[in-house]
C-alpha cells in the first residue's frame, strides 16, 4: 500500500480574502475534499452509509509547532488507502484571518507575521540558506498558491503561477511589490518541484522569461463553482437590486479595484455616452492598491451619478448581482485567468473582455474582444451589445456552454495528479 500524502496547502489568500487567489485557494481545498470524501465511498461495504462527517476522516494531525496555536486534531479512522492525502493549511497574519468551511477542518500551521515581514522572513531564508520545514509539521508536499513558496529542504514543492503582471505592467503594482516579485519569483519557480500555471498564457511567460523547462510547467485551469447559475427567482433578483442600490439596466464590471483592472477605460466609456443616459456601471470589489487615483478619475470625468461602487459582494449574492447585469465588461491590461468572465458566462450574462493575456484563452468564441487601450472600440462594442437583444441571446447560450467546460472539481483532481507525481520523484 503506499502511504498517505501529506500536503500543507497556502491557505492565507482565502483566509484574509483576497478576490481570485483566494477563491483558487478555498476551490482547492474543498475539492480536494470531495475527492478524498468520494474515495471513501467507493471503498464502502454496500449498503454501507457515510459518516456525516466523511471530510473530517481525510483531516492528518498536525503537531504543534512554534508559533502554532491551532490544537491539534486525528483523524477519526485509520487511513489505508492506497492513494489517499492528508491535508493541512498554513496561513499568515493569524489575528486577521477568518476561516469559512471547509477550511476550518484543517489541521492547520500559522505565523503571527504580516505579508511584508513573512515576505522579508522567507526572501532571507532563500539567501541564507535557512530552511524553514519546521514550520509545516511533518507535511510531504507544501502547495504555494499566493506566489510565496517557503526555503525548503525536506519539504516537497508545489507552486501555482496566477500571472506575471509586474512584468508586463510595472505601474499595477507598488515599488516594494515588484521589488520582491522580480527578486523572489525566479527563484521561487526553479525551487518547485513542480509549477501549475492556472493558463497556457502564463506557462509561455514562465517559459519566456524565465527560461522555466516546459514540462515543468502543467497548466491546470480554474473552474466555476456550481452556485454560479442564471438566476431568474424574481423575489431574490429585487433583494440583490435593493440591497445595493442597482440601476434597472448596468454594465457591471467585478475584481478587486487596481491599476491592472484598467478601470479607467470603462469610465471614458460612460462618459462619451452621455447621450445614452441609461448606461450605467456598477463596480463590485475591494479596493486593492493605488485605487486613489482610479476612483478620482470618476470625480474628474463627473460620473459620479453614472458610476456605483458597491465594494466587497457576497459570494451568495455574485450569481444575482450578475444575472441583474445587462454585460459583463473586462477591460484588464493583464490576467492570468480571468474568473470574472466565466463566473458571468454561467451566470448568461453577456461578456466583453480584453484581447490580451489569457483572456480570449477563457472566453473562446462566447465573448466579445476588445483591445485594452482602445476605448473607442469598447464604446462600439458595449454600445451594439446594449442595443442588439439577438446579440446578447447568442452569447448568452454560447456563455453557458463555454462555461460547463470548467470546473473545479477537475482542477481539484488534477492538482492532485500534480501531488502524487512529485511524492514519486522521491521513491
């Protein structure tokens, strides 16, 4: 039989709830989960029923450790299945993380350390040499899935590649920021013992610019979750449009308020439209870094009446505040993938969406494209689909099929493909 895999999955995107990365790091382990939940009963008696707390069975102690103070937690049967994993969690920050399920499962390792000093603490380790195992217990694979992988030695490493941003577009990203991507990333990538890039754009900017061996690299792509469905109940549809204050047609853009998300654009765009006073954009996400000078461009441009922040949305709320949309629009310099888009596919809510990065590698041919610096052919593109009811029909239908095609559960399973091929290179 061969022995359990123990992985320490980076949970601290999900934990202090940071948008895409953190919705990739709480898809991860829930579904990694399920697949240890489903193993369980295949290998069921017939007739056998599942404990109610089946998820709890693939749960691995995790000793103590310094700075840990998480009690510890067994697993309620002995594990003996062939390919099984025991996952554990490891989070920064712990005073400010919040733990939603099924995370709080997890035997779980933490670091009182903030992102700067956690970051400064691990770029030593790599220059010094200091391995820093000790802090993830007894795991056999450590999974990085917020670009930091820690200076380990016995550990085994897994890295997921969101995007290369700081590359392409310095100014989405604050000085100190870069600084320590452009430093550490390199270094980060040929340490793994194995990369996800999240899409093929982003394995060939690895590739390119790192000179990262392709088959390294395995493109493993996000997926969407299944409570991201049209939704046609009225009585919640007039909830979502109360609760914040939505206008009876909009363009709704969603992500967190940054440079990259190139915001502005789609600004310039309300404001060449004046004459079709009912365009409206909604703007759904935290504000993120430098968000001061985009949301002074509404001020400059006098959209304030036209353009409606409603911050932070809540995940049950996504799938209503996006079917209420009349489009979705994407305008972003740079994504690694681009989850927005196929969120509003399931959703059939229309999309358009830059022609850059990985973007028209997600929609396909159910979106529509545009170039991010060229905000006249936004205005075409956003204006014939707000007037053309057959256009938006169309990518409607072509939105949800697109859309099926991913999913996290597939993400999940492969992931753990990726887990299972790194504990053999140590056989």
């Amino acid at each position: 039989m061969t022995a359990s895999l123990r992985v320490c999955i980076d949970v601290s995107a999900a934990v202090h709830q940071r948008a895409g990365l953190g919705r990739y790091a709480h898809e991860l382990v829930k579904g990694l989960m399920d697949l240890e939940s489903a193993s369980v009963t295949s290998h069921l008696p017939v007739g056998a029923g599942v404990p109610s707390n089946a998820r709890n069975l693939f749960v691995d102690q995790a000793n103590d450790q310094p700075g840990t103070e998480i009690p510890r937690r067994r697993s309620a049967a002995p594990r003996n299945d062939t390919h099984s994993l025991q996952l554990m969690a490891f989070y920064h920050q712990r005073g400010e993380a919040v733990l939603l399920p099924p995370i709080d499962q997890l035997p779980t390792f933490t670091t009182r350390l903030s992102v700067r000093p956690w970051r400064l603490t691990t770029a030593l380790a790599y220059f010094t040499g200091f391995g820093q195992d000790r802090l993830f217990g007894d795991a056999n694979i450590f999974h990085a899935t917020e670009h930091l992988l820690p200076r380990l030695r016995r550990i085994r490493s897994v890295f997921t590649l969101h995007d290369l941003i700081f590359q392409f577009d310095p100014d989405s990203h604050k000085p100190l920021n870069i600084a320590f991507l452009k430093t550490m990333m390199p270094r980060f990538l040929r340490a793994a013992d194995a990369i996800i890039a999240v899409s093929e754009c982003s394995k060939r900017d690895a590739v390119r610019l790192y000179n990262i061996p392709p088959d390294k690299i395995r493109v493993i792509y996000e997926g969407v979750d299944p409570h991201f469905a049209p939704v046609t109940d009225q009585a919640k549809l007039s909830a979502v449009r109360a609760k914040y204050n939505l206008p009876e047609r909009f363009i709704v853009h969603v992500g967190t308020i940054e440079p990259r998300k190139n915001l502005p654009l789609l600004f310039d765009v309300i404001a060449q439209a004046r004459a079709q006073s009912d365009q409206r954009l909604v703007v759904a996400g935290k504000p993120g870094w430098l968000t001061e000078p985009i949301l002074a461009k509404v001020k400059e441009l006098g959209l304030e009446d036209r353009v409606t922040f409603i911050g932070f949305v809540a995940d049950e709320d996504l799938p209503a505040l996006i079917s209420s949309a009349t489009l979705l629009a994407l305008p972003s310099k740079y994504e690694g993938f681009g989850l927005p888009v196929l969120e509003a596919m399931a959703c059939g809510t229309p999309v358009i969406a830059s022609n850059a990065s990985s973007l028209p590698e997600v929609g396909g041919d159910a979106a529509l494209y545009a170039r991010p610096n060229d905000p006249a052919s936004w205005a075409q593109l956003i204006d014939r689909m707000w007037n053309d009811d057959e256009l938006r029909s169309s990518l409607r239908e072509k939105g949800l099929k697109q859309a099926a095609k991913f999913k996290w559960a597939a993400m999940a399973r492969e992931t753990a493909e990726v887990y299972r091929a790194v504990s053999r290179t140590t056989d």
